[in-house]
C-alpha cells in the first residue's frame, strides 16, 4: 500500500468512528420530503375528519393531501394509527395555546378571562372537533401517549378556567365539560350544509357562546356543569 493510499484509509476510518453512533448502528434522520408528506396527511386527516367524521375513507384523505395511499400506510399501520397521530397533533397544539394563556392570566389576573377568550378562538382554528374520535367506540383512548397529552390538556384548560373564576369573571356554574362540548359543536360543520362556508360564522358564535359564560351569570343553568369525566363516560 502506497502512503497516499495509507493515509486515504485513515481518514475515512477515523470519519466512520466520529460519526457512527454509541451503538455501533447508523439511524437514518427522515428526509425532508418525507416529513412534509407526514405533516400533509395528518392534517389532511384532521380537516376531514371534522367534516365526515372518523370512517372518512383513507383514499379520501390521501387525495386531500396529495399523496399515494402507499405513501400514507408507509407512516401509519393503519386507520386508527392515522387517527391517533390526528388527536395527539391536536391536543398538543391546543395545549400550547393553553399554556400561552395561563402566562397571560398569571402575569395580569384582570386579564383572565381575555386570556380565556383567546384561547378558545386559537383552539377553534386547529379544528378542536377532531378530538371527536375519542368519544367513538374502538378508538384506543388509553394508548400511553394519548394518556399524557390527555392529561397535560386538562390541567391546562382547567388551569384556565379557575383563573378566570377566582378572579370573578367567569361564572361559577360550568365546568372544562361545559367549554370542551362547546367548542366542538361550535367548530364542526353541521350535517347536510356542506354547500356553507360554516367557518366564517365559527368565531362569531363562539363569541356570544363565551359572553354567555361571563360573570355575574344572568341565568339559571339546567343540569348540573359537565365534566371531561361525565364525557369519557358518554
């Protein structure tokens, strides 16, 4: 062997031992097309399923984001994989504007149920009706992830709502229940009015809906606040 070829065979040995990981294997990182076919789907996935509801066809939801039905079970093993990814983007998306809320609220209490009001418009605009699924029967609502995002969710929209009641300005007969049951009728499109462009009344009516829940309460509410138990249960 030459001293070039020497000294060629070292570089690339000491190239191969910086750059191959603890484990001695490789991971390949997802190319950048492949993501933005992933994000597609999923949100592909996500405007259909609050339209048609979650037995929207898979080709259906292929076709909206512009990609294969191979391409589609490449990412997901199958229709309840796609729609559990669909609710976690969801969740976690509300979450974060939840959170970003609650900072609001904290830094300036008089503010609280504004922080609130904000929040419910943001949660709208990413389709909050596709967490609809949950509520369907053969959906797996205790997968370990769903659990967490569930969980984080929660606390911050409850954390919410009590900042808004301690400081007088939200009534005190409504529970998370009450708001989350809301949102979802509000956001969803209403069967047989597809020709509608049901979006451009969203905000509007999710106005006069958090108006409604403003302290001092001018009304007597029916029943008792519904819980995110009392929905689990339903």
């Amino acid at each position: 062997m030459t001293a070039t070829s020497a000294g060629r065979s070292q570089t690339v040995s000491a190239a191969a031992t910086t750059t191959a990981p603890a484990t001695g294997k490789r991971v390949p990182k997802p190319r950048a097309d492949a993501l933005r076919n992933r994000e597609r789907i999923v949100a592909a996935a996500r405007e259909m399923v609050v339209e048609f509801g979650a037995e929207v066809p898979i080709d259906e939801i292929a076709r909206r984001a512009g990609v294969g039905n191979a391409t589609v079970y490449r990412h997901f093993a199958d229709r309840g994989d796609l729609l559990r990814h669909v609710v976690l983007s969801v969740m976690d998306s509300v979450t974060e504007h939840a959170e970003r809320a609650l900072a609001v609220a904290d830094a300036d209490p008089d503010d609280s149920f504004g922080a609130l009001r904000t929040f419910v418009h943001a949660a709208a605009d990413e389709r909050i009706g596709a967490l609809c699924p949950m509520l369907t029967a053969g959906f797996d609502k205790d997968h370990p992830d769903l659990l967490a995002a569930r969980d984080r969710l929660e606390a911050g929209t409850e954390g919410l709502m009590e900042r808004a009641r301690a400081a007088g300005q939200l009534r005190t007969d409504i529970a998370v229940g009450d708001l989350m049951v809301a949102l979802s009728q509000l956001t969803r499109p209403l069967p047989g009015i597809a020709c509608l462009d049901i979006d451009g009344f969203v905000h509007r009516h999710l106005q006069l809906f958090l108006d409604g829940l403003m302290a001092p309460a001018r009304s007597e509410l029916p029943g008792a606040p519904a819980t995110l138990e009392d929905l689990r249960q339903a």
